[in-house]
C-alpha cells in the first residue's frame, strides 16, 4: 500500500463513515457486501480481504 493509497482511503472512510470503522461494518447486510466495500478503499484488494490461513493442527503427539 502506497502513502498516496492510505492517505485516499482515510479520506474516503472520513467521508462515507465519520472515521467510524464500526458504522462500515454496522452499515453493512452482510459479509460480501462488506468485502466489497472495504474493497472500494486504494490498495485493498481481494488477498486482503481473505481470512489468514494458519497451520492445521498437529496430528502427532509430543508427549510421553
């Protein structure tokens, strides 16, 4: 994300929100829609937008 791109969306989410991320999600019908605004923020696309992956859970035991 550029400086330029931070600086857009901070404008864009003063404008729509009042600087509220909570209005954003309040706002919002539900998960899709709420991706697709966040979307609409520079620099935010589809990957970030994606849950985090992490690592399955062992299947092996290390205790004794």
């Amino acid at each position: 994300m550029t400086r330029d791109q931070l600086g857009d969306g901070a404008e864009l989410l003063l404008r729509r929100y009042g600087g509220d991320l909570r209005r954003l999600h309040d706002d919002t019908a539900g998960v899709d829609e709420l991706e697709r605004r966040l979307q609409e923020s520079p620099g935010i696309g589809p990957s970030v937008c994606e849950p985090p992956v992490t690592d399955p859970p062992s299947t092996t035991s290390t205790s004794r």
